[in-house]
C-alpha cells in the first residue's frame, strides 16, 4: 500500500494548466532546466499587473454600489454666523458606516504640513478589502478668519479643529460624489456668489499677494464641479476660506 502511494502521487501533483495552481506552476517550472530568471520575473510581472487589475475592478464594483446608496445627505448644521446651512461631519459618518461596512471599505484620514508653503496636506485614503485603496488631497490653510474675512474668537487649536472638520467633509464628498441636499443661501435659489464688494476684495487681495494666482485658483476650485478661476465666480459661501488662503499666505507662503 505504501509503495502504491509513493507511486500515484506525483501523478496527483501533476495536473493540467486550466486547474492548475500559480504554485504548482512554478513548482513544475523549477524543474525545467529552460525556464530562466528572466523568464519567472516576466510571469511574476504579468500576475502582479492582473491580479492589480482584478483589485481595481472590485473596488470600483463596490464604489458603485456604496455610491449608488448614499444619495443625499440634508445639511442639518446651521452657521449662527452666516445664517447658513452645512452638513455636520457626524451626520456623515453615521449613514456612511453600515454602508461602508457593506462593500468593504476602510476610510483613515491624515494631515501633513506642505514644504514651503503655509497650507496643510489633508487626505483621505478609501481602502477596499480587495487591497486596493485611493487618496484624495485638499490642502488647506488654517482657518484664523471670522465668518466675514475677520479675525475669530477661535484659538490656535479650535483654528485646527475646524478647518480639520471641514477637510474631513468636502474628502469624503469628493471621494463620493455626495449630493448636498438643501440650498447653500438659506433657500433662496441656487447658489450664490459672492458680492461685487466681496470679488473686489478678492481681485485686490489676489493683485498683493506673492503667490502664484493659479494656485490660488486651484485652491478654490477644490470640492466644486466647476472651475473657479475668476473673483466673481467664488461660491458666497467659500469667501472666508478666500480670505483664509490669503492671510495664510502673507505669513509666509509663496
């Protein structure tokens, strides 16, 4: 019985390519005295570029599915100050978890200061149980400005908070595609933008400051489906974060 076993099981070990194993595979290819480096580094190249596409595709599947969920979520947070609605991070996150649990995904969030520059690096890296996974950058400045472009009552360390709050929202939107449900201007229309005054005090700003104007633009377009690339295009609601890019710039930024 031993000297039968001994016999069939190579015979078992060898079977064809279509149920094949990739170990079983190289096993057989080892002993192939043609089979070269050069020749094993292609196959592992090619299986590294299939099996990286295969991740893709599942994780764009079930982005599309995890998209197809979410829909719209209601700007329940209200700016005293502005008289404005947002979407509150919380509310966020708490429809987004069963979802995300769902297809798969794990989100973790970072920041890093940008050399040179006075913006911070905030990111957001969706990763799929596939193992692949997407970043998504928007740098910003430290938010020290009040509602109107003024100084706030806020600390170094609410500045932070805040602006660290605000990243995390517009990341997650744009990795997204979220609807925001209700107006940006207390239900009057459609958005607005900022006041003749208001794109005069941007132009003015813009006209003083060292840095480059196309990043600035950059900066503005970041979160909106529509370039911003003129005074009189930036979003009312996005004057303060204008004034916020300016005012981190004069302390230092290029």
């Amino acid at each position: 019985m031993t000297k039968e076993l001994a016999t069939t099981e190579p015979q078992q070990t060898d079977m064809s390519p279509a149920g094949d194993s990739f170990l079983s595979f190289l096993l057989r290819a080892s002993k192939d005295p043609d089979f070269s480096v050069e020749k094993f580094q292609v196959i592992m190249q090619a299986k590294e570029r299939a099996e990286d596409q295969e991740r893709r595709r599942l994780y764009a599947v079930d982005m599309n599915g995890l998209q197809s969920e979410v829909g719209s979520i209601a700007k329940s947070g209200t700016n005293d100050h502005t008289r404005s609605k947002y979407i509150r991070l919380d509310d966020m996150l708490v429809q987004l978890q069963p979802l995300l649990d769902k297809y798969g995904f794990a989100v973790g969030f970072d920041c890093a200061p940008i050399q040179g520059s006075p913006l911070l690096d905030f990111t957001c890296t969706f990763t799929h149980r596939a193992g692949h996974s997407e970043t998504k950058h928007l740098p910003l400045p430290v938010d020290g400005t009040g509602s109107k472009g003024g100084h706030s009552n806020m600390n170094a360390i609410q500045s932070v908070g805040s602006t660290t709050t605000y990243a995390r929202r517009y990341l997650l939107e744009m990795h997204l595609n979220i609807a925001r449900k209700g107006d940006d201007n207390d239900g009057n229309g459609a958005p607005q933008c900022v006041t003749e005054a208001q794109a005069k005090r941007i132009a003015d700003e813009l006209a003083l400051s060292t840095t480059d104007p196309s990043r600035f633009w950059r900066f503005m377009s970041m979160g909106s489906l529509t370039p911003i690339d003129a005074p009189e295009k930036v979003l009312a609601r996005d004057f303060k974060r204008a004034m916020a890019f300016f005012q981190a710039a004069s302390q230092g930024g290029k």
